[in-house]
C-alpha cells in the first residue's frame, strides 16, 4: 500500500482513492477536472488488507472512492464508514469498449462475468445487435467472494463451453491471462470516472455546506471601446447594449441568479454555490463565452467570487476579473475564499487547471519577484502553468508557446531573468545546418520554489 498525502485546504473537498495501481494512475488523470477535490490516495496489492487500508484513511477524508467494486464490497462488510463511500460502476462506456473488443477478437456467443450488473451487460449486447447467447454469471454463497473462487469459476466456464471471462478485477484477469484463458479487465473510461467523482462530489457534507454560499461574478465586454467605434450612431451602439443584456439574462436565468448592469461593458450577478457548480460542471464548462463570441462576434472575461461573506465573495471577484483581463479575456477565473486562484474556466470539458496563491508572504520570493520585474502574483501564476507541464529547459520559442505569449515577449522576459540571475543558460538547440542555435534556459527559480 503506497499513501500518498497533502496539505488540507478549508476550500478543498478531501477525497480518499482506493485502487489498484493502474486505475489509481487513470483516475489521477480525471482528478484534474476537479480542483475541488484534494486527493489522497491509496496503492492496493494482491497483498494489501483492504479492511486495514480503508480504516486508516477514512478519518482523513470526507469522501471515500474505489475503483473497484469487490475492494467497496470487502470494506463493507466489515466497517462502518462515518463518510459518504463510493465506487466506479462498470456500467458505461467501460463496460461497452470491453464488450465491443472481446466481439472483435471471440465474438460474444458465451461469456462468463464477475462483479458486472447482468443487465448492463445485456443492455450492451443488444445495442450490439447480439441475439443468441449466453451469459454465466458468478454468485457468490458469501457476500464477499475469495478471488480464488472467482478464478475457479472462470476456468470451469472456459473449459465447459469456451466462455470469454468479462471481469472487473484486475487481480482476476491477470491470474487468468497467466493460465491462457481469454478474458477482458473492463476498467472504467474517463467518463465513467467523472460520472463517479461527480457522484461522490455531491454527497459530501462539506459540499453541502456550500450548497446555498455567495456566489459574486463580474463580467466585462473585452475591448468595449474600441467594438463600439465600429458602429455608426449612439442608436446603434444602445441596441448592442440591449443584446448584449439581453444574452447574459438568458445565461444568469439558468444560474437561477440576478443580473445587474454596471454600465454598459461591465455586469455583476449573484447566484449560489450549488447551482453554479452544477451549471458549469465543477467548473469546466460556461457555454456563454462560447455563445457571445458565435452570435454577436463579442469576447468576455468573467471574473467569479467565492467568499464567507457578500463584501469578500465581491472582492474576490474584482480580483478574479483581472486574472482573466491579464490572461488577454475570453475566458472566467475564479478566486476562492482563502484567496487561491482558479482557472481558466472556459469551454472545454477537460481543461488542465492552473492553481496559485494571490497572497504571497514568502519574503525570499517577493525578493525574486521583484528582481525579476514580476510581481508576485505573477510569479506564482508562471510557477503553476510551468509545473503543469512538468518541463523546466525551455528555449524563447517553447517558454513562449507554453504562456500563450509571442516570442519577441518570451526574449524580453528571459533576459530580465538573467539581469536578476534566477534562470541559467544549460545549452544550446541546433535547428538548421545554417541557422543560428538557440539557446536553452533553465527556469531553475521555478524548480526551487516547487521542490520546497
């Protein structure tokens, strides 16, 4: 068993994850949907007592997630959790791709299953357009079943009739596989996962908590000056007004919120915790950008507050607003409640979030910030996209790719980081026979920072 703990954050949802190796690396991957969630998570073996592990971490979390449902079903029987406990069904896309390959490879005239609901299964065959088949499945005379049973059952499967073992245990299929018997590990896909961590997101007392908490939000016409130079009369410009109100009162009405104009470019809304976390789904999708920029050629930035009070979730909006003014707009930011950075919200349903503190009191980095020209602020943001990408040796052209800035403001910013000596010189790119090499920088202020 490998634990692998962080630092509790009063903003943060503590989700505890049991699983094999392989799912516990598939679900880290889906985690970074959901910055909500702080992670812990825990490695299981073949050798590993599942009571044990589930004890141990249940009084550090407020949720608790399997990745499979036999390791859930073990637990259970022998503990009583004082928190939500969930597992990743084998009911969805997961259960179809496993199904679709073993139709590739054996056909699905005879299967024997495991820990899999019979009627998802035959829900599947039936989209395939199976008609004639048949379906083993195991019971088990205990609520939990020994492995070696399950392995057992298979076997007797395979040799009676040739079925194709569909199991949901990866200790199962490998056992098997090491005895020649066909068989599929249906793993759950990133889709399933998410439906899951959506699930255990919701059931969490912390989370109902939030459920009714201010939600502050200011939204800005980017570029608004320069959009209404465009048109010809001041009649003009007020019917752009009227849309544009007219479009942000259609998207706060499905926030269940209030709109207030500002002035023309600029709107403020209030609405609850709950409702905009379900809205924008965990805060990966605000479709708004995307319809002010398709129906009136206008971009956005939204800026959004959380906060214990009306006057801090405010605050924290004008501050989110201006991360994503920074950012060059067309895009939400959000600034929670101990001030940490969220973002960016945008249009995607997998978006690689970037996480930073905006108030900075390590006295060594306000030091580095300001010999560099950088505000702090703006140092921890470049800390959190780099770290990211997990890349530290970057020449102009990539540093540039990497912040969504040209190439001509990658040079400038590296050479002020070289007049202030937190980034070094480690070689030199070759591109061309007869083109200049360019040089490749170590961010190594960054690397310091995170390795702290």
């Amino acid at each position: 068993m490998q634990m692998n703990h962080g630092d509790k954050d009063l903003s943060e949802i503590t989700i505890g994850v049991i699983g094999p190796e392989a799912l516990i690396q598939k679900i880290k991957y889906t985690l970074k949907s959901f910055p909500n969630f702080k992670p812990i998570f825990s490695t299981v073996t073949p050798e590993s007592v599942i009571t044990d592990v589930a004890s141990e971490l249940m009084h550090d979390v407020d949720v608790l997630m399997f990745t499979e449902y036999h390791l859930y079903n073990l637990a259970k029987q022998t503990l009583d959790f004082p928190i939500p406990v969930h597992y990743v069904p084998l009911m969805g896309t997961g259960l179809y791709r496993s199904l679709f390959m073993v139709k590739n490879s054996y056909g699905l005239k005879r299967l024997s299953i495991d820990t899999i609901d019979r009627k998802y299964v035959e829900q599947i065959l039936h989209e395939l357009q199976e008609e004639h088949y048949e379906v083993n499945v195991f019971k088990s005379s205990t609520k939990a079943p020994m492995i070696s049973d399950i392995i057992k059952f298979h076997i007797h499967n395979h040799q009676h009739d040739g079925s194709i073992a569909l199991t949901g245990i990866q200790e199962v299929s490998i056992k098997l596989t090491e005895m020649n018997i066909p068989n599929e590990w249906v793993t759950p896909t990133n889709q399933d996962m998410i439906v899951s961590l959506e699930r255990a997101l919701l059931a969490t007392n912390t989370r109902r908590n939030k459920e009714s908490q201010i939600v502050f939000g200011l939204i800005d016409v980017d570029n608004f000056k320069k959009l209404i130079e465009g048109y010809p009369s001041e009649h003009d410009v007020q019917l752009l007004k009227l849309q544009i109100q007219q479009m942000l009162l259609d998207y706060i009405k499905q926030l269940d919120g209030h709109l207030i104009s500002l002035g023309g470019k600029e709107y403020s809304f209030i609405t609850t915790r709950g409702i905009f976390e379900r809205e924008t789904r965990g805060y990966k999708f605000i479709p708004l950008l995307q319809e002010a920029n398709n129906k009136m050629g206008i971009t956005l930035s939204v800026g959004v507050g959380f906060g214990r009070t009306a006057s801090e979730a405010g605050s924290h909006a004008r501050l989110a607003l201006g991360q994503a003014k920074e950012l060059g707009g067309n895009v939400c930011y959000i600034v929670r409640e101990d001030k940490s950075v969220l973002g960016p919200v945008d249009i995607t349903t997998d978006t690689q979030y970037e996480q930073y503190d905006l108030s900075i009191t390590d006295a060594q980095l306000l030091e580095k910030a300001e010999k560099a020209g950088m505000s702090a602020a703006y140092m921890t943001k470049l800390m959190a996209r780099v770290a990211r990408h997990k890349k530290y040796d970057y020449t102009a052209q990539e540093l540039a790719s990497t912040l969504n800035i040209t190439i001509r403001s990658a040079h400038r910013i590296l050479l002020k980081w070289m007049d202030a000596e937190i980034v070094d010189i480690v070689g030199e790119e070759k591109i061309t026979y007869k083109g200049r090499p360019r040089r490749i920088y170590r961010l190594s202020f960054i690397m310091d920072e995170i390795a702290k």
